[in-house]
C-alpha cells in the first residue's frame, strides 16, 4: 500500500483531538507534518522548541515545555512548565501521546537512527507505544546516522514515510568584542580535565573556543554545536571519553563529523539532564544564560514581560548538577547590557517568575561576580561592583541598600 494510504488509514484511527508529539527543535519532519496537519481537523501539537512553520491554525493547540520562535507570540500557545529531565515523565502521566512523528535516517539492519535529535523522543515513542498509539517516521538521507539513544528498533515505527529535506545548519556565530571578553572570563575559570556544558550561541561559542590549549576535557552537555568540533579537533578533548549529548545543532562539518561516529553518543534526557548523572562528571562546568540576574543572585532565562519566552529548558539541571560535582561551578553568562531592550540585565530584584538561582558565579563583559558560599551583602556587592554596567551600578547601591543587601554610606 503506498505510505500516504497507510498513513491516512493509521490517522483515521487516533481518538477525537489527538496529543500529537513531533521531532523539535532543528529537526522537526516537515513534510511529514504537512500530512498530518491537513488529515486531522483538531489536534494538540507538542513540540519543543518549535521553529517558525509549525501549523498555527484554528483547531491545533501548540503545547509545548520549551517555547521556540514558531509559537513564542501564537494565541493558540499552550506552555506547560517544566523541567527538561521531567519532560518523560509527563509523558506517562499528564501529557500521555497518542502519535508521535519522527525525522529518522533510512533504516538499516532493523533500525533507524533518529540523528541530530533524540531528547524526549524515546521516552515519548515508549508513552505512545505503551497506549496503543501510533509511531510514524519521515526517513530522510539527508539525517546523519548517530549511535546511543538514537537507535531505534524498526518494530517499534507503524509507517514510514519517505522524504529528503534539506537539512537546517547553524547559522554563523558573530563573536564580538564583548562576546569574547565574558568568553575569555569564562574559559579562564575551566581547568584541564574539566566536564563541558554549554549551549549555542556568541558567549558559550567564545567560551568553549577559548579552551583550545587545555587538555582531557569531557563533554556532557544537553546540546552542542560546532565549538566541540573545534576542541576534538584542537587535541583538547579526552579521547577516552565518548562526547555526550542529547541534540545537536551546527554546520554541515559538524552535521559529517557526527555521522557513524562512535565518539558521539546522544542520549535521551532523562540521562543527560538527571542532576544525579551530571554530578557524576568531574569538575563539571555550567555555562548557562539569563535575561536578568537580581542582587539576590536569581535569574530570569524564562519571561519577558510576564510573557512566557522560552521555558526552564534544562538550565535548573545542569545548575544542580555542576554544583554537586566534584570541584564543579555554575556559571551564568550574560552582557551586562542589553542590547535590544537597551537595559541593564543586573537588576535590583527581578519582576518575573525565577529560573535558577544560586550559580558559582555571575559573568559579564565587565568581570566575574563570585555568588556561590558568600553571604546576601557580599553577593549584591559582586553584582553591583564586578558585573553590572558601570551607569548603573550607583542605581543598583541605592537600590541594594533599600532591600536591606547592602550597609548605607
């Protein structure tokens, strides 16, 4: 029967306003999508961190735990907080799925590899699977083979629809002056042998590019980008130790380099992002963003104007984990100034609902503020002396002082 018959035969049974769960991020199906937007009237689309494209249409709820840019300002957007590792959990109890679509490689020996994007995806496969519901992939040659989690047993897959799309790259990071000097600080606090977690973007791509001359570092990360290539490639990694990660996002290099290599492992979730696992990795370093950070050491990565902008993502579990490793730090980097909103991000105490709190320290263009074991004054001090803008910190004393942080002149 051909794939669409099948498809639309296998739709056709799913129950009234379906929970329809769909490979996020950089790697959602599209085509796939497409056929199943216009085969069911009404249906809840998860995905995390959707990109611009996803159906917005009267009929379809945009439910997600991570808001990306393709439902940030929908009226249809559904936001269910969460922690990224609890994610499964959901899953199998709050949020049970009814189908999930998949982007997969073209199978091989009984399997397809789900590439650049395993996160939550085994455990919802399982949730589905466990209800009776459907599991339907989009095989694609374009999906690099990766090993792990990302296995995937072809029994476990009812339809396989066939579609080569071209695959969705990184975009080149600018690096500017102030993205090198907060990556410059960072990288100054990472020694040989440390564990790495960063994201993508201007100041964790400095901050990791800025780790060339060290040696034996690991990588347990929920995300990486083309950086690591550059360090694997700089001799600076510990080549004993398998890269790890959950999802991936970088060039076409990176997307060739990631290809049947047994160095890579991505992992579902629930295991990268597990604060117990992740403080199992020695000297593990943190480095994670935020929007705002107050005087009383707590960050907002999350709201803009009471507005949901993203979500926890796995910020609180890479935080808690990196502070019980061994010799481990946290470490929140961010411009002191920002440069759209044209605002400083140290503020005297943060209007939005918190993220994280109690980071090692707090990095800008401006210096490091050590927050971690000092007392509420010496943390306010820090932010306001080593972190802040120098045009605001006489602003920030006065307002530290009327919060009882810190003593009056």
């Amino acid at each position: 029967m051909d794939a669409s018959l099948t498809l639309a035969a296998a739709l056709r049974r799913l129950p009234e306003d379906p929970r329809v769960v769909v490979t996020g991020n950089h790697a959602t199906p599209w085509h796939l999508l497409g056929l199943v937007d216009a085969a069911l009237p009404a249906y809840r689309l998860w995905t995390l961190n959707g990109q611009p494209g996803l159906p917005d249409r009267e009929g379809v709820v945009l439910e997600t735990c991570f808001v990306g840019p393709g439902q940030r300002r929908s009226p249809r957007l559904s936001y269910v907080p969460s922690r990224l590792s609890l994610v499964p959990t959901l899953f199998s109890t709050s949020l049970p799925p009814d189908a999930v679509l998949l982007h997969t490689t073209r199978p091989e020996g009984g399997r397809v590899s789900l590439g650049t994007e395993v996160n939550v995806l085994p455990a919802a496969v399982e949730a589905v699977r466990a209800r009776g519901g459907l599991v339907v992939a989009q095989v694609d040659a374009h999906v690099p083979w990766t090993y792990g989690d990302a296995e995937l047993d072809l029994d476990l897959v009812d339809v396989l629809v066939e579609a080569d799309e071209p695959p969705v790259h990184a975009p080149l990071v600018r690096v500017d002056d102030e993205a090198a000097r907060i990556g410059e600080l960072v990288a100054g606090r990472v020694a040989d042998g440390s564990t790495l977690q960063a994201g993508i973007g201007a100041v964790p791509d400095a901050a990791l590019r800025g780790l060339a001359d060290r040696r034996g570092l690991r990588v347990w990360t929920e995300m990486f980008s083309d950086s690591v290539l550059a360090l694997e490639r700089a001799g600076a990694l510990d080549a004993d130790v398998p890269v790890t990660a959950s999802f991936l996002f970088g060039s076409e290099e990176m997307h060739d380099w990631v290809d049947r290599n047994e160095r890579v492992r991505l992992l579902r979730t629930e295991t990268t992002n597990d604060p117990a696992l992740i403080a199992r990795n020695p000297r593990m370093v943190s480095v994670n963003t935020a929007l705002q950070v107050d005087l009383f050491g707590q960050a907002n990565a999350s709201r803009i104007a009471a507005r949901i902008h993203s979500g926890f993502g796995g910020q609180t579990d890479f935080i808690v984990g990196a502070l019980h490793s061994a010799g481990g730090q946290a470490v929140i980097a961010l411009r002191s100034w920002h440069p759209k909103a044209d605002v400083s991000t140290i503020v005297p105490l943060v209007e939005e609902p918190v993220t994280s709190f109690q980071m090692s320290a707090v990095v800008t263009e401006q210096g490091v503020a050590e927050v971690f074991g000092r007392d509420q004054g010496e943390q306010a001090r820090q932010l306001v002396e080593h972190a802040a803008h120098p045009q605001v910190r006489e602003e920030l004393r006065e307002e530290g002082v009327a919060l009882g942080l810190l003593p009056p002149r």
